[in-house]
C-alpha cells in the first residue's frame, strides 16, 4: 500500500551516486534530491511503500542551509521554486543549487566511495573543470532531446516520471541552440525534438521524431516553420534519418581530425568533450607507430580517428560499434584508412572471434559498462595497456574490480567535470598488466 504524498524534516548525511543525497526518518533510509550534506530541509516523499528498504525524496523548503548553496541558474529546474508554485522541477540540472567549485568536490566524493566500495580500491579522486569552462558552468550542450506536451510544446519530464513540463529556454545549451526559439512553435503530432550543433561549422540540426500515426506532412509543416537550421525526421523504428531540409548529419571538428555524425548518432555533449577525452586517452596510451590497438563501442570514430593516426599505416585498428548507423558514419570517418577494420556488432561477438594480437586496447562502453565476459576477452587478449572510458562511476567500479581480481591495476585515473550542473561526469583510466605478464 502507498501512503498519500507526506512532507517530512531531514537532516542531509552525506551525497550518494545518482544525483541524491541519504538522509534517514525514523531508522529508513530516503535518498533526497536537491539537498546538501548537513542540511536540514523538508522532503516531499516521492515513494514510499511501507515495505521498501528505502524511500525517495525531493527537498522542497531549506530550514538549515549549506554555505555552498547558490541559487539556481534555472528556475524550472530549481526544485524551491517548482515547490512554491505547487509544482516538481524538470530533471537535467539536480546539482543546480550547489556552488560550481563544491559541485566537483561532491563528485569527486562519490566516485571515490564508488571505487572503495564496489572495487575496493582507495584513490584521491579530483574532478577537472574542462578547457574554457564558463565561470557559471552553464552554455556547454551542444545536443539537447525534448519531450512534446500535448498542445505541441517542447518540454522536460520531471525525474523518475511521465509528466511534462514546458521550457522556455534551455540554459546549459549553448547559444545556437537557444537562438532557434523552437518553443515558440508548434510541434503537435511529434513524439520528441532532438537539436545538435556541430563544431565544425554548418547550421543546427533538428530531429523531429513523429507521434506514432502521425501524417508525413505534418513534420513537412514544422519544418517550414524552423530558420536557421536543418531539419530530418527520425524513424525510430528502422533507426534511419530522413532529410526535409538542409544536411541530416553534422559536422564535427576534434583537433585536426574531421568527423561527420549523423542526427541520430552519438557524440560526446559537451562543447569541449571530444577535445578533453581524446587528449587524455592519447596521452595516457601513448600508441606507438606499427601497434595493433583496439576501439570498443567505438561510435562514430572519435578515438578510432586519432588511434589510426598513431598506429599508422604498418599498425592496425579493430574498430567495434554496435549501433548500424553509427557505424556507418565511423566508415565515412575512415575512409581510405586500411589499417582500421570497422566491424558492427556485438563486441563481445567480435572479440571471440578476433585471432590478431592487441598491443592497446580502448573501451567506451554504455552507462552499464563493458561486463565480465568483455573484460575477461580484453585480458586474454594481453595487451600491454588498457583505456577505459566511463561516464558512470558505478559500472566502472565494478569493471575495474573484475580487472582488478586478474592482476591488473589502476594506474592513470582522471575525472572531468563534462556535465556541470548535473551529477554525471566523464572519466578516463588507464590499467596496466600483471607485472611480468607478456
């Protein structure tokens, strides 16, 4: 049985991975959002069956507040404001309340508790303001996906819900986006409006992703309606990208290398992400010149690019992705390069039937990370230095530990702040073999 909705008083203990803090009513544990260590604040329980081990909270009224709460950048996100006005904040920017400098403290926090407690590994963990970071930490976006209430608005769901806020405005975005005014149109009939900008020139895109029924004419009308931009239309089921107007992909520029990715492909969102990651993941692997190496759940290329420059024409790069039109951009990517094998599938389809040695190998996986049989493949595999690639804490933890039980360990770790005003971050480590290992 659920209780009606009750507002209790809590005292914050400490920040938990996910966005939450832990605080305790009554013996229970309830995982607060919107709240600091040491506060004291008033909580609208969000669940709380009689039975569950512990209960969920938002923080509607601050009675006892941190000295590194600031006021939120933006107000439909901003959970005491969402309170006032009888309603719930939109997810997307749950750390907007806290001071950019202790927003890196608390991350840092929580990925060294992850690391102690799922891999049982103890590390001073700093987490890195990326390059140019804006003082405000707001403008870093360059891809934003926005829900459609009813009467055809762009909108935000609010955490661990179905129901629809409408925006206004989207301030972690950067500029270009904002300059389109999409919620100033109509956009009924459309399921989802996804907008990128790419940094190698060229206008925005916009994906429109109809309604399930919707005629073919009604994104056609939307279309029309949008200056300034490209505009496709997704076909969610068959995951192809269908052109009204302008390019239906992107052009992305990382360093000196030229990338192009299509409206529905993956790329880092940050402005300055691709930059941060490849300088990390090449500085830490140090490839050398006629290497085998590696790039697992490689997207559309972003390593894959900058690995095959530095292995060069007597090396060789495997290249996995299993996303068909992502991998379809990363040969687009590489065209020409023969050193670099583009394999789509499963990686660890892939692996168990790759028969070639590996000097390096790279991993990118999905937020629920590579897995045992992965990890045991990459080991098998022997190469003298792992990359890792995470952006999430916890499923990294649990990699790292499965590494950890083969006689690897952690050597370069860095953390980057890739998502301010929110709990995520990005992180590269770099594992080394068993000493004496071949």
């Amino acid at each position: 049985m659920i209780n009606e909705p009750a507002v209790v008083e809590l005292t914050i203990e400490r920040p938990a991975h996910g966005g939450h803090t832990v605080a305790r009513h009554e013996g229970r544990v309830v995982f607060v959002r919107h709240a600091l260590q040491g506060e004291r604040v008033r909580v609208r329980l969000t669940e709380q069956e009689q039975d569950a081990s512990f209960w969920r909270g938002d923080t509607v009224e601050v009675l006892e507040a941190s000295p590194h709460r600031v006021t939120h950048p933006w107000p439909q996100a901003d959970a005491l404001t969402a309170a006032a006005q009888g309603a719930a904040p939109v997810g997307g920017a749950e750390f907007g309340h806290i001071a950019l400098e202790e927003q890196r403290r608390v991350k840092a926090q929580i990925f060294a508790e992850q690391l102690t407690r799922i891999a049982r590994t103890e590390r001073d963990v700093t987490v890195e303001a990326a390059p140019g970071e804006t003082p405000d930490g707001l403008g870093w976006r360059t891809r934003a996906a926005f829900a459609v209430t009813g009467n055809g608005r762009l909108a935000m769901h609010v955490h661990r819900s179905d129901a629809l806020v409408p925006v206004t405005d989207m301030p972690l975005a950067v500029d270009a986006v904002n300059a389109l005014r999409l919620w100033d149109l109509d956009f009924s009939g459309m399921q989802r409006v996804d907008v990128a900008v790419g940094s190698g020139g060229g206008d925005p895109l916009v994906l429109l992703i109809p309604a399930e029924g919707t005629a073919p004419r009604r994104a056609g009308a939307i279309a029309a309606q949008i200056a300034g931009a490209s505009v496709a239309v997704l076909d969610a089921a068959a995951g192809d990208v269908h052109r009204l107007k302008g390019r239906t992909w992107l052009q992305e520029q990382v360093g000196p290398h030229a990338y192009r990715v299509t409206g529905a492909g993956f790329w880092q969102i940050h402005r300055r992400g691709p930059e941060v990651l490849t300088g990390a993941v090449l500085e830490g692997l140090q490839v050398a010149e006629g290497e085998h190496a590696a790039d697992l759940y490689a997207g559309a290329g972003l390593f894959t690019v900058p690995l095959a420059s530095a292995v060069g024409a007597k090396g060789s790069v495997l290249s996995v992705e299993g996303s068909a039109g992502t991998s379809r951009d990363a040969r687009r990517n590489l065209h020409g390069q023969d050193q670099v094998s583009i394999v789509q599938g499963r990686v660890d389809k892939v692996l168990a039937s790759h028969d070639r040695p590996l000097d390096v190998v790279l991993l990118d996986p999905p937020r629920a990370g590579a897995g045992k049989k992965v990890v045991g493949q990459i080991i098998d595999a022997a190469p003298r230095r792992i990359g890792y690639v995470s952006c999430d804490p916890a499923s990294f933890a649990r990699d790292l530990g499965l590494f950890q039980a083969r006689g690897w360990t952690l050597d370069t770790l860095r953390v980057f702040d890739l998502y301010p005003h929110t709990h995520h971050m990005e992180s590269f480590a770099l594992l080394s073999p068993p000493r004496g290992a071949a």
